[in-house]
C-alpha cells in the first residue's frame, strides 16, 4: 500500500512538471517566434530593441555581476543589443562576436574582426572578443584582428571547430585538452583574458 500511494505522488509531480515544461514550451516558442526581424524595417528595429531592453531589465533586476552579449554575427544587432543594456543598467557587458569563415574570410575582408572591435569599443564595450563558430586556430585570426586596436580587453571562447562524420560518429578533430591549453596561452599571449 505504501508502495502504491508514493507512486501515486511521484505520478502527481511527474504530471504537475509536464504541466510546467508545456508552458515553458510554449513561452519559449512565442519568444523565438518574436525574434525574427528584417534590420531594413525601422519597426523591427523598435520590436528587437523592446526585446533587448526587456531581457536586460530583468537580468538587472535579479542582480546579475555584468552582461555577456555572445554569439551575434550581425555589428546591427550587436549594436542595438549594448545600447540597450547601457540604457537600464550600468553594469560592465562583454561585447562577443562570432565570425563564420562564410561571413568574412571568403568575402577576403580579413579587417572585419578590427573594424567591430573598434565599432564595439565606440559603443562602449567593457570587454570585447569573439566566441563560437570557428576552431581555436582560426579565433586566434580574428584576435589578431581585435588586438590591433590599442587599449581593448580581450575575450575569447572557441568551440571545437566543425565536426566530421567518420565511421557513423562525429568526431571533433581538434579537442585534445592540449590543443586547447596551446589556445589559451597563444590567446593569452594576444592580450585576452
């Protein structure tokens, strides 16, 4: 009897936390639905900007340390997202950009990573730097780029590069702890911290 009435319960909960994940579904949905844009529109312009003020209202508001802005592809975005910030809180903010080989190298405008970071640095960034999309080797391209601007504290976090499918498994050709402690000293050595 004691066995049927704690399974019992632990169905209750179980259903009470299905109950919860389909709202939070159904919220996250919504919000992803809410952040497709066009930056040519002035109205999308207004409607991301509501979105970052939000989120940045919020974040303050349960005392976070500072803000990190990562992973943005887009200076137009990054932009708005940082004016934001700086408008509810005074709190320090990383500044990271990622930089896809497709979204710079191939277009040969190897400047691109200098001109965001003084572009970032303009706009007031505490900490600037980039994260994601390429390996550790190719990020320390793009902090060379950054580091040319005088005066810039640095960040940088890669990711494991591009995974190729060999065998019937991804494997991840530059993950060894090694690979990645040679990055941190050649990131280091480039002024990020």
């Amino acid at each position: 009897a004691h066995r049927a009435a704690h399974l019992g319960d632990v169905l209750a909960h179980d259903e009470d936390v299905l109950v919860l994940a389909h709202r939070a579904r159904e919220r996250i949905a919504n919000g992803l639905a809410a952040l497709s844009y066009d930056p040519t529109e002035s109205d999308s312009e207004d409607a991301v900007r509501a979105l970052f003020r939000e989120q940045a209202h919020a974040l303050d508001a349960r005392g976070v340390d500072f803000f990190i802005l990562e992973t943005f592809v887009s200076l137009w975005e990054i932009r708005i997202a940082l004016e934001e910030v700086r408008a509810v809180s005074g709190l320090p903010v990383v500044a990271s950009m990622t930089f896809p080989g497709d979204a710079w190298e191939e277009k040969e405008d190897t400047g691109w990573p200098e001109k965001a970071a003084r572009r970032l640095a303009d706009l007031g960034a505490d900490v600037i730097g980039s994260n994601c999309s390429v390996d550790p080797e190719d990020l320390l391209t793009v902090l060379d780029g950054m580091a040319s601007v005088p005066g810039l504290r640095l960040f940088a976090a890669p990711n494991t590069g591009v995974p190729r499918y060999v065998g019937g498994r991804f494997i991840y050709p530059n993950s060894a702890p090694e690979y990645f402690a040679w990055f941190a000293r050649e990131a280091a050595r480039r002024g990020a911290r």
